[in-house]
C-alpha cells in the first residue's frame, strides 16, 4: 500500500527552521545591517541560501537512516526532501527579516519620539520657569506703592493678558509736590517685549528729575532707544509732571493713546498734543504740553488693552464706554474708579484681554495748597 510521500525529513527540518534563520539574524547581522537597501537584502538572502541549503543537507543526512524507502539511495533521499524545507526557510527568513527590520525601526522611531516628547518637555518646563522668572521681574519693575501729593489721588494698575507683557507704568516722586507720571507700551509679546520694557523704565528712571521737563526726558529715552532697540520694534510713552501748586500737569506724547480728561462738570476731551513714537527717529525733537486741574476732574491714562478689549461678537470696549463708565461713578475715589473701570472691561470682554491693560486714574481733589491761594489773594485784598 502506497504511504504517500514521507513527511518526516520535512516536519524535522521544519522544526528547527526558526533555529537556523534565528543564527543568521542573531550572530550574521553585522554582515548585512547598516548597507544599503539592495545590498543589504542581496546578502541577507544569499546567508539565507547557503543555511537553507547546509541545513537541508544535514537534516536529511540525520532522517536518511529512518524514513529511507526500501532500494531508495541517499541521493534520491536528498533529491525528494530538500524542496519544501529549503522554499520554507526563504519564504519564512525574507518574512521574519522584513518584521524584524519593521519592527526596529518602529522601535527607533518610538525611542526617538519619546526622546523628542521629553526633550520638548523639558523644554516647556524650562521656558515656563524662564517666564516667570521675567513675570517677577516684571512685577518688580512695577512702583509697589504709589506716592501722592496734596490735592491729588494716583491709582495704577496691571492686567497682563499673558505671564509677561510689554506695558509699564511709573509714578516717580520728584520733590513733595510734584510727581513724574508715565505709562508706555511697547510692541510685541513675551520676554522680548518684557526686557525692552525693562531698558525703558531704567531709562526713564535715570532721566527723571525735578528739572528735567517731559519733552527733553522723551528725547532722551528715544536717542538711548534709536541706538539699540532692535529692528521693527519701538514704544509708545506718555510722560507727564504733575505739580500740586500750581495745580498743573505738563505733559509729552509719544505715539501714546490720547489720555482721557472728564472734567468734573461730566465734560469729556482728550489730551490730543503729541509725538512720535521711541526707537524709530532719532532726531525727533519733542515739545511740552500743560493743562489745569480742578478738583472734581479725572485724568485716565492708559493702554490699548483696555479700550481693545473684545466682546464675544468682536466689539471693543472703547473710549466712549471708558468715559460713561467714568461718569457713572464720579463720586468714587481713584482707588475704586481704578477697580470699577476694571471691572467693568472685564465683565464686557469675559476677562479675556487680548493685550496688556494699564490703566492710571489721576483724580483732582481740594489739596493743601488751593487754601494756601485763597488766603494770599484775601491777605492782598
């Protein structure tokens, strides 16, 4: 009865099929890896060939005594057992290469994503601590308490739209009746804008005195600016002196927003003089400006971040809303209009700035030295 072709060579070789493309691809990788492509493959597969065809041989050589027909010779045993084990191991080598390699470089890829993923990590971590490093210094660049003079109230704030911006005020004690007041804004975001801002409130802080008038400190900010300030950058400064005697504030514009003065009577005007702007001509020659203060009169300085803060809808809050929002509280102090105007942009816009807001309320109340007048001219008299 015919058995049918004898399987045992082949099952036995099949068994140890891994084993020979497991020597090649774990002791003979140094033979073909790091080639190029082609040639990598062309040896790959010729180490394939020549294990396949010694391991065929050997394998049948080993069964030949125990699955060897009656009259069949070992040749004829090779002859009728080399066939499938040998197209078994090229078929199963080319596979378990080609997974293999796949796999490794999925492997790299892995190793060098999650290196990138904690290099940026790392980097994120460190850029966060970096700014607010510059946040604090920032904050401390900012007066901590501001001074004040007879007849007036000063109040300031900072509302940052991101950790560091690039808006700053000042209120500067000249002498005991006058004060230099300024705010400024300068162009961009982040830490850049944030170190300018840094070189101009050193700048202004050198340069201010009780007989430096505003024009010549303006000039003088924007020669030290023109000289460093990097290109396509440049600052808006508003800097004034505020004189409780006279009861005066004479005052430089340099690109700044135009002030806002309500007088107390309700009657709105802007402080409309002004300059260019710091960092970009050199030789601008800047020109002083003076307006009276009477009790009951408020002078609003501040920065875009508040009258381009948006709405929802895309609407911006506005001088005209910054002035009603004045009226309305006409009896507060500068301390509680400060908070109130503030308030009330925050409400309008969610408390989502899209700038930095500054903001300086100067309020005209009865000082000192309106009595000390008064009792000169009835002295005269």
């Amino acid at each position: 009865m015919d058995r049918g072709p004898d399987i045992g060579p082949t099952l036995t070789y099949t068994l140890s099929l891994g084993n020979l493309i497991g020597l090649v691809q774990d002791y003979l990788p140094f033979l073909y890896r790091r080639r190029r492509a082609l040639q990598s493959w062309a040896i790959y597969v010729g180490l394939l060939f020549v294990v396949g065809a010694l391991g065929v041989t050997i394998v049948n050589l080993i069964q030949f005594p125990l699955h060897k027909q009656p009259g069949q010779r070992l040749g004829q045993f090779l002859a009728s057992g080399w066939k499938i084990p040998f197209m078994a191991t090229m078929i199963v080598g080319v596979i378990a290469e080609l997974y293999k390699r796949t796999r490794d470089r999925l492997e790299a890829k892995n190793r060098e994503l999650q290196h990138t993923l904690e290099q940026e990590a790392a980097e994120r971590e460190q850029h966060g601590q970096e700014l607010q490093q510059a946040r604090e210094i920032q904050e401390s660049l900012l007066p901590k308490q501001l001074p004040q003079i007879p007849g007036f109230e000063i109040d300031g704030l900072w509302e940052p739209a991101r950790v560091v911006g690039g808006d700053y005020y000042d209120v500067i004690q000249l002498s005991e009746t006058r004060l230099g007041i300024c705010i400024a804004d300068v162009v961009g975001k982040s830490i850049s804008a944030a170190l300018l801002m840094a070189n101009v409130q050193a700048s202004i802080r050198a340069f201010a005195g009780e007989s430096t008038s505003p024009s010549n400190l303006c000039g003088r900010v924007n020669s030290v600016l023109c000289s460093s300030i990097a290109p396509g950058k440049f600052v808006t400064l508003f800097y004034g002196v505020l004189d409780a005697k006279t009861r005066t504030f004479t005052y430089t514009n340099a690109g700044h927003l135009l002030p806002i003065l309500i007088r107390g009577s309700g009657k709105a005007q802007e402080l409309r003089d002004g300059g260019a702007v710091l960092g970009v001509f050199p030789g601008w020659k800047y020109e002083d400006s003076e307006v009276k203060l009477k009790a009951g009169d408020r002078l609003l300085l501040f920065t875009d971040g508040i009258t381009e803060a948006g709405a929802p809808g895309g609407e911006e809050f506005g001088e005209q809303r910054l002035i009603s929002s004045s009226r309305k509280y006409w009896e507060a102090s500068a301390s509680e209009l400060k908070s109130a105007l503030l308030g009330d942009v925050k409400k309008f816009c969610n408390a989502r700035f899209r700038d930095d807001a500054t903001l300086i309320v100067i309020s005209a109340v009865p000082g000192l030295y309106d009595t000390e007048r008064e009792l000169e001219v009835t002295a005269h008299i």
